[in-house]
C-alpha cells in the first residue's frame, strides 16, 4: 500500500486532492485561504461512495474510518493500530527507489522489473504553505499526522533499512534507473535493439529490451489504461 501523507514543509494541498472540483477551487482559493475558512476546510462532498470530507482526515476515512469519531482521538490510534497491523507491503513516496529494491529483494525480482519513468502530477507553480500554515494543517488533521507517523515507522522498522550497504544501493539504483531512461531507452528505440548493462555488486547482466523501453516511455493516459485493466482482470 502506497503511503501518500507527506509532512513536510513543502506540504502542498493540491498534490493530495487531484479531482477537477478541488483544483477548481484551489485555483480560485490559496491553500491559506481554504485552512482560514471552515466552511470550505470542513466541507463533504458526494461521490460514488457516498459523502467524504474534502481535506479533513481525508485519508483516514478513505481508510474506512468512521468520520462521525473524528474528535474521538482514541478510537483514531485504535483504528491506525489496526490498520498497521494488517499492512504486509508498505511503499512510501518519501523513499519510492529504497521501497522498490525492498520489494525487490522480497520478491526475488530482477531490476528491469522496478525500472520506471517519473511522472510530473502537479503544477510546480503551486503556491507553498507558510509554516503557520502547516502547523493549523496538521493540527487539525493530527489523525492523518498519526497515521503517516505510524507507517513510517513501519517502513523503517523493516530488516535492512538500517544498514549504509542497502543505502548505498539505494544510491546506485537511482543513478541506473535515470541512466536506462535518459541514454539507453532512447538507443535501444532507436536502433530497435536491445542492450545490455553488465553485472555489478548489486546485479547480474541485465538486458534492457525494446519491449521494456517501449513501456517505460508509454504516455501517462497510456499507463492509466494498462493499470485500469489490470486491476479489472
């Protein structure tokens, strides 16, 4: 399970909330203005599964979360407790590369399989959130701050993580991956031809085919088709 509940200072409204109507709003209204304004901060909306908050504790009750208990912060911890418990795979965005070769490892999968191309899903001219900001944000919605915090640990709780050794990896696997997508995909679809990277510390020979460039460089709406299928069986 993916763990999108980063706190950070760079906190941005936007990036959590992708749907036409919130992006609507926030072009009208600055991240300031919709934390300054409780109407707008509390407000639910109706969709295909009935009404869910806007921004508060979005993600708890995405998690299934009684939102009538929101002020309950007892039968939050429980709730988040239980929901850690129950986590076998967690992937967080903070460590997306160190999280692949962690399922790497598990998986015995090879390093062509977690190559991957990065997507740009939010408009680098948002407007940051001041600090004061940030800190009303995670006042309010201390239950997603749990609920972030406790996953967390979970990743980093994970055999391994400790070590410089998987860091260093980590390292090379970034540096590779940028490599396969910036010089050898654009080779291997030019020439039609696939190429191969030689063994190192961390891996045997791998091949780079055409087949693995020609989906690495898919369009975003073309992933999201693959994806959707996939999951429909």
């Amino acid at each position: 399970m993916e763990a999108n509940y980063q706190l950070e200072a760079n906190y941005k409204l936007k990036a959590n909330y992708q749907t036409d109507k919130l992006i609507e709003m926030l072009s009208i209204q600055s991240p300031e203005e919709v934390l300054s304004d409780n109407a707008t901060l509390y407000q639910k909306t109706r969709g295909r599964v009935g009404e869910a908050a806007k921004f508060h504790l979005r993600q708890l009750e995405w998690l299934g979360f009684e939102y009538k208990l929101h002020d309950n912060i007892t039968a939050i911890r429980e709730y988040i407790a239980n929901i850690v418990e129950r986590m076998d795979i967690i992937i967080l965005n903070d460590h997306f590369d160190a999280s692949l070769l962690l399922l790497r490892k598990r998986f015995c999968w090879k390093y062509t399989d977690i190559f991957y191309k990065s997507f740009t899903v939010t408009n680098s001219s948002q407007e940051l959130m001041s600090q004061s900001a940030i800190t009303k944000l995670l006042s309010i919605n201390l239950g997603e701050q749990l609920l972030y915090e406790a996953i967390n640990k979970s990743w980093w709780d994970q055999s391994g993580v400790e070590k410089s050794t998987f860091w260093n990896e980590v390292s090379y696997f970034k540096r590779l991956n940028r490599q396969v997508n910036a010089d050898v995909c654009p080779q291997v679809l030019s020439s039609n031809a696939d190429y191969q990277i030689e063994a190192t510390e961390y891996h045997n020979d791998l091949l780079v085919s055409v087949e693995l460039c020609t989906a690495l460089n898919m369009k975003m709406s073309e992933v999201k088709k693959v994806l959707m299928n996939y999951a429909l069986g």
